[in-house]
C-alpha cells in the first residue's frame, strides 16, 4: 500500500474536521481541498535557442518531483518573432501525493530562504484558486544552483474546491501558507 504524504495525512485528520466547524459546513465533503498545483516557467530565450528548455525541464523535474512538458505558443505574434506552435516554456501539473510533497517544501523550506520574506499576498482569483510568482528558482534546494547560470522565474498557481476566496484563504492559511497580515 502506498503510504500518504505529511501534508495529505494532516489534512485528513485535523484540517479538514477544523475547516468544517470554522467555515460552518453542514457536510464533510462541502469543506474545501486542494485540487492541484500547476508549476510554469516561460522562457524568451527559447525563441533563439531551444536548448536552453531543456536545461530549464530538467531544474523543474528536479523542483516538482515530476516530468514537465513543453508548452508552445498558440498563435503567431511578429513583433515578438513568434511563430505559432514554437516551444516557449515548460509547465507540470502535480496531483496527489506528489502535490502535497511539493506544497510541503514550498511552505517549510523554499520561502522561509527567500531573502526579506514579509508574508505572500493574499490576492486570490475570486474563485478560491492562489497564484504566487516566485522571482527566483534557486529557493528550492532542489534546484542547485550552479554559478554562471541564468535563474528563471516561476509560477506557482494553486487549485482548490473552494467556492470562494474566503474559504480558499482559510484552507491554505491551515497549511501554514505565510500570508503578509
């Protein structure tokens, strides 16, 4: 049997039953949850050169614990020397266990290294869902930085089943998730 991540376990046991008493939920199911995270990098430089997205997969496979894949652009752009269907970056969905592992390390070691960390905004879509632009991939330990190497930024874009930006608020504050208060 495969065992369950930290994060998962302790949503399991203790954050789910409190969201459902803090929230005033009737039913177990209503209280919110992560869905999935979804990791992109764009990359400019992969209009003169595609080996760069190679170098730039390999550091997110390494951050996301996952195989990413290539996104291309959907429509031709000329003042941006765009052509349609050219490899522009590289995005991984994480689900399940691998997502609560990465949400893990996001939340206890990556942002706790960035550099006069104040607290992430608290701007939500509406919707529930939390997107946080991280300037610097080189917070994760995963990604050794190696001297002499362009650093990318990153997009982390959390999904959740919550209705609204109330409850997906309350549902990453229980995961200790450092908003600026």
């Amino acid at each position: 049997m495969a065992t369950k991540a930290r994060l998962d376990v302790l949503y399991e046991k203790t954050i789910r039953p409190s969201l459902k008493k803090e929230l005033g939920l009737e039913n177990i199911m209503e209280t919110p949850k992560i869905t999935k995270v979804v990791l992109n990098i764009g990359v400019k430089e992969a209009v003169g050169d595609s080996r760069v997205l190679q170098k730039i997969s390999d550091k997110l496979a390494a951050i996301a614990g996952q195989r990413p894949v290539i996104t291309k652009a959907h429509k031709s752009i000329a003042g941006f020397k765009i052509r349609e269907g050219m490899p522009l970056g590289v995005m991984v969905t994480l689900r399940g266990k691998v997502m609560y592992e990465f949400l893990d390390r996001l939340v206890n070691i990556a942002l706790p290294n960035v550099r006069d960390f104040r607290g992430v905004s608290s701007k939500f879509d509406r919707k529930g869902n939390y997107n946080l632009g991280i300037k610097e991939w080189s917070i994760f330990p995963e990604a050794d930085d190696a001297s002499g190497e362009k650093v990318y930024g990153l997009n982390v874009s959390i999904q959740t089943s919550a209705k609204n930006d109330v409850h997906g608020m309350a549902l990453l504050k229980s995961f200790n998730m450092p908003f600026r208060s």
